[in-house]
C-alpha cells in the first residue's frame, strides 16, 4: 500500500507527563521505535487506517449514501476528524457523556453534526441534551412519547433539535415495535415548536456478525423492510422522513443494495477485530484491514507449550472470545488472569523472555475503551500518539 501523508496527531498531554513514555516519545519517527512502547498498548497502523477510512467513504459515495460513522468505536476526535476532513456528514455517538467529550475535542470552525443514537430516559439528560446542541448539529434519537416531552420540556431556545424515531428492526434492544410507535412519535414532535422530526433510525445489531453472505443478507433485508413499513407510515400520516440511518459494518454493501438507508451508521470498519474476521471472511464487507493491534510483551517462558505474556483479561474486551496473534496461525492466545495471557507456541516457533507480539483483538469497540491512548505506527516505527478522548463516558 502506497504511504499517505500523516495527519497532525493530537497532543497527547498525559503521556508527555508520564517518564514511562519518555523514552518511545523521544524516538519517535525512528525505526525500532515500537520496541520502546509499554505493554500492553494500542497500536493503530497509519495507513491501513486511512486505507479503511477512504474505501468506505467511496463506497458510501457509490452508493449514494451519506456516511455518518460511529464514533462508539474509535472514542476519538482525531480518528473523527480524519473520516470528516475524508467526506464524512458528521458522526454519531452512542452516550451522552461520549458525545459531550468529542464535542468539545473537535473544534474545526463550524459546528459539527452528532447523532446521539441511544434514547434518554432522565430530564436531566433532557437537559444535557438541550445545553449539548448548543454547541453542535445535535439530532436524538427517542423510541417513546415520553422522551418526546422530556426533550421539549429542556429546550428553551435555538437553535431546537432534530428528533429522530428510533424503531426496532430485529434487535429487540430498543425502539418502537411497530409503524404505528413512530408516527406517535412523529405527531408528538410536532406538538412543540423547539423539536424538529428529521427521520428515522434503525440498526439491525443482530445482523451484523451473521456468518455466510446469503444469511446475513436474509437478515439484513428483513431489518430493512421493517425500516420500509415505517418509511410508508409515516409518509402516509404527513411527516417527512428526510433521514433512515442505520446500518454497519457488517452490513453496509447489503444496505446501499436494499435502498432503504440513506445515512450508513458503520463504526468498526476502521479498525476491525477477529470477530468480524470470522464471520465475514471474504466476503465484501470483510474487505477492510486489521488496523488496530495489541503489543504484548513475553514475561516468562519457564513452561513446556506455551509462554505468557503481559496482555490478560483487563487489556481487552472478552465478549467475543479469545485474541489471535499477528503473524502465527500455529499459535492460540488464551486469558490467563488479569494481567496475563497464554500465547500456546506451535512448532518451530519458541518466543524469548521479552520478546514482542501482537494480537488482534476479539472486539474493538470495547478493547478501545480500555486504554487512554493509541499508538500511531507504520512498520516497526512509532509516529505520534493521540488520546482516546471518550474513554470511560457511558454516561
């Protein structure tokens, strides 16, 4: 892959105060330089990120959909700025808390667009919510007439906010349950001139890790045409549904195809992780690279078949099984407590006390939000560092 430019990395304060990054910091741009980061740390590969960034943005354009990429997966404002300044409409956030803190890192002259894509249920989010679009292009999703009332009773002046029902389309997580939920909905923003109904979300999370295209694409369509019903209500009542957003990683090629979803919602694209490996393969969809790694250090090798290493239950996320190691099918990562993990060495391959490796982590959304910061790399080189701005905010 061709190298691209390096984008402006963010200050990164905290690990210029910290004596045990002195050393990787002083390096950096030299070769060898990953050697000297502390393990375990988060790695992302430069180019194979902006490689992931710029394939879905054309694909988003091919299609002719808007990409609105969710930032629940990175939790940064420097990776957001790269999928903005690439042609992304704005971003999405999952938490309030989460939105609030990349708000607040993303100053680029004019406000940005945020979705919030989980409903409220507290005025005093109500209330958050009425100061946070204050600041940005704020839309919110809602699934009940009541979230409807919170909102508008916290909105006291411009600019208002865009309201968007959130519908369930097979997750079962949230939103109403059928067509006549939204236009309920839809009727209840009018009522108030400080809300504004913009459309409709629906994400088909349950869809997303389907093995097998022709399974996933079943699902995907079935979620869609829930999406469509709502569409044709609530267009048969009056309201204007100018936003469908929705969609994912594992499902946006089947999405642009099914023609409902004008606002792709896709997060782990720019990263990945073994579980989208195993369930998309070589399909389409799995067509991006494994950007983000772990390096983990080799802490003892006393044992007959495996050796352990400094990358354990806290350094990622464990919902979606094991982490698989960079570079050596013949090897099995397995959790080994807390702090340690069990690399099962295969044959010909025996790692040395101190050695590096690194893994591909089981989930990325989740392994992200366990470290205050990601290493910029290329090859064996360390070029910047930038903090995970949301880290923690699932408030």
């Amino acid at each position: 892959m061709a190298r691209n430019p390096v984008p402006e990395s963010v200050p990164d304060a905290a690990a210029q105060a910290d004596p045990a990054f002195r050393p990787v910091l002083d390096a950096l741009g030299e070769s060898g330089s990953l050697g000297l980061v502390p393990t375990p740390a988060l790695l992302c590969d430069i180019d194979l990120l902006l490689g992931n960034i710029t394939a879905m943005q054309r694909i988003a354009v091919g299609g002719g959909v808007r990409l609105r990429p969710h930032a629940k997966s990175h939790k940064s404002a420097w990776v957001a700025g790269l999928q903005l300044d690439h042609g992304a409409i704005g971003i999405c956030c999952a938490k309030l808390s989460e939105a609030e803190a990349m708000v607040a890192a993303l100053d680029r002259g004019a406000p940005v667009s945020v979705l919030l894509t989980s409903p409220l249920a507290d005025p005093r989010h109500a209330a958050r919510v009425a100061a946070l679009s204050t600041r940005c292009d704020l839309a919110v999703v809602v699934d009940h007439v009541d979230g409807v009332v919170e909102l508008a009773g916290a909105v006291a002046g411009d600019p208002g906010i865009t309201v968007l029902c959130d519908v369930d389309v097979g997750l079962g997580r949230t939103g109403v349950t059928g067509p006549a939920g939204a236009v309920a909905v839809a009727d209840a923003v009018a009522r108030f001139p400080r809300l504004r109904f913009g459309g409709i979300q629906g994400y088909a999370g349950h869809a997303q890790h389907v093995t097998g295209r022709r399974v996933r694409r079943e699902v995907a369509e079935a979620a869609t045409e829930r999406l469509a019903d709502t569409v044709r209500a609530l267009a048969g009542s009056g309201h204007d549904v100018a936003v469908r957003s929705g969609g994912g990683t594992g499902t946006a090629l089947l999405d642009i195809d099914a023609g409902v979803p004008n606002e792709l919602q896709v997060g782990s694209y720019v990263f990945m992780d073994r579980e989208y490996t195993d369930a998309l393969g070589a399909d389409p969809e799995g067509s991006f690279d494994q950007s983000l790694t772990i390096a983990t250090t080799v802490i003892s090798t006393n044992q007959d078949g495996f050796v352990t290493v400094d990358a354990g239950l806290k350094s990622m996320a464990t919902d979606a099984g094991a982490a698989t190691v960079v570079g050596r099918p013949d090897s099995a990562f397995a959790f080994f407590g807390d702090e340690q993990g069990m690399v099962v060495t295969g044959a010909g391959f025996r790692p040395a006390r101190g050695d590096r490796l690194r893994l591909v982590p089981p989930h990325c959304d989740p392994t992200v939000d366990r470290y205050e910061r990601m290493w910029l790399t290329r090859g064996d080189t360390v070029i910047g560092t930038v903090p995970v701005t949301a880290r923690g905010r699932s408030y």
